[in-house]
C-alpha cells in the first residue's frame, strides 16, 4: 500500500487531542494519505469511539484535560482487545523524559508539533504497515497452530486405530467371540455412568472419564500379542511357567502403550489405558496379578474394566444368563472385585449386553 494516494487505504485512524485546531491539521494530512480520520477531544471519547471502530492507529496529543494521552495508552494496553494498536503520541513537548514515558507505556512512536505533513504521514504509514504485518504473521500462526492441531489429531487417531488393530488380533490370539471387546467397551460405559450416579464414586467420574473408559477398556488384553497362541488357547490345565507367561500379558500390554505414547504429551486416554492394561486382572483383596495391589490402591478404571470383564466372559463364552452370572460374581465380590462397584453392577444389570 503507497501511503499518499487517496482512497488506497480507508483504515480507520483515531486523532484525540482537545485542540480543535489539532484536530483538523491531522484530519486532512490522515486524509491525504486516503485514511480515514476519526476524531475525539478527550480521552474519554476516544475509549468510546475506539469500541465502535476499532481503529488501526491512535494519534494522541499527551497533555489534555482529564484522561491524558500517557492514561489513554495505559487503558488500552491493558486491555487484551484493544492491546495490539499502535499508539503514537503527539505532543509540543519534546523532552527525553516525556518520550521515554510514552515508549515505556507501549507507545510505538512520538511526534512533536508543529507538525509536518510528509514526517506524520511517513511515520503514521511505517505504523500502519507495521500493524498490518503483524496482523497478518498472528494469522498465519493461527493458522500453523490450528493446521498441527489437525495434524496431532490425525497422529492420534492413527495410533488409536493401530492399537485396535493389535488389540483385535490380540482377541483373536485368545479365541474371545468377535463382539466380547466391543461388549467389553458397551458395558464399561453403562457401568461408570451408574457409578457417577452415586455419592461414592460421583467425585471420581466425569463424562470425559466415562468416554476415556469406553475407549480404553477394549485394549485391557493387548499384551496377549506377546503371548503364543498355543498357550493362549491352550485346552489342558497350564504349567507354572506357562501361566507366569500369561501374566505377564498385564506388563507387556503397558509397555507397549507406553513405546507406542514415548514421545507424546499427558495423555488421558493412554494414562487410563495403562492403568487398565497393567492392573486389570489385580484382586480387591490382593490376591491378583502383576503387583498384588489390593483395595483401593488399584486404579478405579482398572477395576470397572475388571468385573465387567468377568460379567462378559460368563454370559459369552461360559453361556451364563445374566442372574446365574451375577450369582457367580456375587460370591467373588470382596475377593476379586469392589463390593461396592459390584453392588452398582447390580442395579444396572438389566441395561448390560
């Protein structure tokens, strides 16, 4: 844009000085350079006249009756809207103090009176082009944050589905029916919702806790990737060391979880599914498996995933009707599970698939 020829620009210009004379002189120079001059004789005005125009530059006379420039700069510098314009002050005065005042308060320029057009309309013109660029680089790292937002989402989204996949293949390894993980997932979410229901747990159960579970809650067996097939779905009962192997599925499983998230940030989704993936087969009296954690101690997503997990393998592959089932579980709760979630489980027995 060539400052200087009318008509080019139209940004609108805010002049605040209670001269009236002031006024004019940079009203014609502001239009000559094809600008358009908004004009305010107070500092008080010019707050009102800046809301409903949202000028590209302030041009403000320093000593003036009531607000003066140097409190006029303060305000919108401390205002997070308007913090961004540049001010130039204009004044008779042309002491290092006072210039170094208007410099210390965010002004971005001084300019001393008489004034000259060509020097105001050069100094206005370098403002302009400043706030410009500045406006256009906060634009385009707008732009770059929202365009790597949408790239990490996509990196997301792709570990999420590699995952899946490794979690399906782990489901296969064990012979689980085709829908046990997506039940797995269902009842997850019904189960925490009529926890969140209850005083005792309502403190510990968001929504996002209620979505993360769902989603985290099918990769509870993806260490079995690690583990044969053949002793997987082995028919016979298994040897001490065959069944060491299997346990070890809860640390291969957080492990990879781990690797796969190494270099991300904090991350809700795979906290939980760390936690569920390690802990999920550890006992409410301590008797489970990796770390023989006991009570509450075991992280509480790990213990939804748990008891739904033995609700989906009874009425799947066992073929239990849900009240035979829950009549089994009803003898391990206070051993394998939380009596308390158990109890829950019952009351929200009949919304389970």
């Amino acid at each position: 844009m060539i400052y200087g020829e009318k008509g080019t620009g139209r940004e609108p210009i805010l002049i605040v000085d209670d001269v009236e004379t002031n006024r004019a002189i940079l009203e014609e120079i502001i239009k000559d350079m094809g600008e358009r001059p908004i004009l305010a004789e107070s500092g008080e005005q010019a707050l009102e006249l800046v809301k409903q125009w949202c000028p590209q530059l302030v041009l403000t006379d320093i000593s003036m009756p009531g607000m003066d420039g140097y409190e006029l700069c303060r305000i919108l510098k401390g205002d997070k809207k308007t913090k961004n314009i540049p001010i130039v002050f204009i004044s008779a005065f042309d002491d290092p103090n006072d210039i170094m005042e208007g410099f210390s308060l965010g002004g971005e320029d001084y300019i001393t009176k008489p004034f000259i057009p060509k020097v105001v309309q050069a100094r206005v013109g370098v403002q302009l082009r400043l706030h410009e660029a500045k406006r256009e680089l906060m634009e385009m790292n707008r732009r770059l944050q929202v365009s790597v937002s949408e790239q990490l989402k996509q990196m997301e989204l792709e570990k999420k589905n590699i995952l899946y996949a490794m979690a399906n293949i782990a489901a296969q390894n064990s012979d689980y029916e085709k829908e046990h993980m997506d039940r797995l997932g269902h009842n997850c979410r019904i189960l925490a919702q009529g926890m969140q229901l209850s005083p005792k747990f309502e403190k510990e159960i968001s929504d996002t806790c209620i979505e993360t579970i769902e989603l985290a809650a099918p990769l509870c067996d993806i260490g079995n990737i690690g583990v044969s097939k053949e002793i997987l779905q082995k028919k016979t009962e298994l040897t001490e060391e065959e069944t060491a192997i299997i346990q070890n599925h809860t640390n291969i499983g957080a492990k990879l979880l781990k690797d796969i998230y190494v270099n991300s940030d904090y991350n809700e989704f795979i906290s939980t599914s760390i936690d569920i993936a390690r802990y999920h087969h550890e006992n409410w009296d301590g008797s489970g498996y990796p770390d023989g954690m006991a009570g509450e101690r075991i992280p509480l997503a790990a213990q939804i995933v748990s008891i739904m997990e033995r609700y989906c393998t009874l009425t799947g592959e066992k073929a239990c009707s849900r009240e035979e089932a829950l009549e089994v579980m009803g003898k391990e709760a206070g051993v394998k599970f939380n009596p308390d979630i158990f109890e829950i489980c019952c009351k929200i027995s009949r919304q389970l698939c």
